[in-house]
C-alpha cells in the first residue's frame, strides 16, 4: 500500500501490487488497515482517495489456505470488516478511482465508498460464487446501493459487468475516460475539501445512518455463517 498526499488536506491510499492485478491477502488487509489509520490520523484530512496503481484498481482479495476452524475463518474474513470500519467511522468521504477490474473485494469496498469515479472500460463484479462462496460480506451492505433483485443476480452468477451498468444501478457516481479516474477522483476531492469541514462530517455521517451504513451486525453475522460452512466443508 502507498499513502499519498495530493495537498488540500487531501490523501490517498493506494493498492500497489501490480503483478497481479492488485489482489490483496490477508497481510495486505492488515497493512490496508494500517495505511487507513495513519491517513485518518492526518490532522488537516479533508478527504480520501482510493486508488489502484497501473491498470487495475482491485482484482480482488485472496484468502488464508489451509484454515480448518471455524475460529480461524472467522478472524481471517474479520480482516474485510476491519478495512470497512475504517471507511464506516471515518470523519471524512471516500472518494474511489477505479480503473480496469474492480472485482471481489474490490468491488465491494469502491460500491461502498461515497464517491466513485470509474473509468470507461472498468470491469466490475462479484465473483465469489463462481468459488464456491457466497458473498454474504458483501450482501450485508450492497442492496443498500443495489435493488435486491440485481444485487441478488449479480452475486448468484457471478457475471462481469461494466461501468455503464455500475452506475446504472448506483455503484458508480461519474464514468471518465480510461486512464483518467484517478485525476477526476482528485478534482471532485478538491471539491469536497473547499466545502465546510464540520459541515461534511456531520452530512456525512447523518446520511450513511439513514441508508442503513452505520453498523456492521449483518456483516458480522454474515462472517459467522460462512466461518462455519468453511470450516465444515474443510473436514
């Protein structure tokens, strides 16, 4: 992970792991964790962007092997929740720049930013089904920017789709040209840092509430059920 100070008061992170289409493990969750800290911690933050570096913003995460415990699936897949509270509590928005696959944890965590900025030809999914996992994570925030029925269409098949459809069904805020995501998602950060700081917070706070953003209950239930089917088909 990179941190990166773009001025304003604003900041980026940014997933460096180019060789493989920036997939994160399980140490990159952790280091993810810790690389949203340091920013949050940033006394003048006005605003965060998430980015990915080369072609791809996130192809996904790749989990732990070999777990055989309930106890252990759990705290691995707790990893995910933790990333998400940081973007859940933090004082401040959330802007994505996504270029190329936005899939699997990827695409989870760009749908669940306040402002994503996609390129053109950038590639979204949820891919988990086609592992034989049900993204339950993932399901326990995503109806709240999909309607049930193509949330629900897009984890069963597992399909690719595109920008165009992603902001069709509210996942993606504006469609760039490729290549330009990151610099628009900067701009629009700009934006939001000429705005009143308190101000911010406090719209965006009240309005992540209202939507039903505020606790993670159903993702940590959702934790628990698949800690369990992992674990029971491990054996």
């Amino acid at each position: 992970m990179k941190i990166q100070a773009h001025g304003d008061g604003i900041y980026g992170v940014e997933f460096t792991r180019t060789a493989d289409g920036n997939h994160v493990s399980s140490a990159q969750l952790i280091e993810f964790a810790h690389a949203l800290d340091q920013v949050l911690a940033k006394p003048d933050l006005r605003a965060v962007v998430i980015s990915g570096e080369g072609e791809h913003f996130c192809a996904g995460r790749v989990g732990a092997k070999g777990l055989t415990s309930a106890a252990d699936v759990q705290a691995d897949l707790n990893l995910i929740l933790e990333v998400n509270n940081r973007l859940r509590s933090s004082p401040v928005p959330f802007v994505a720049a996504v270029e190329g696959k936005a899939l699997g944890f990827g695409c989870g965590f760009s749908t669940q930013c306040d402002i994503t900025i996609a390129a053109d030809d950038a590639v979204f999914a949820l891919p988990e089904m086609s592992h034989k996992l049900p993204p339950l994570i993932v399901l326990s925030y995503f109806t709240t920017f999909v309607p049930f029925k193509k949330a629900f269409e897009l984890a069963l098949t597992s399909r690719h789709f595109g920008a165009a459809e992603a902001k069709e069904i509210g996942i993606v805020t504006e469609i760039v040209a490729p290549g330009s995501a990151l610099a628009r998602a900067i701009e629009f950060a700009r934006i939001i840092a000429a705005l009143d700081a308190e101000s911010v917070t406090l719209l965006r706070e009240f309005s992540r509430r209202v939507a039903g953003l505020g606790d993670d209950s159903e993702a940590r239930n959702g934790v628990a059920t698949m800690a369990i089917a992992l674990a029971a088909r491990a054996h």
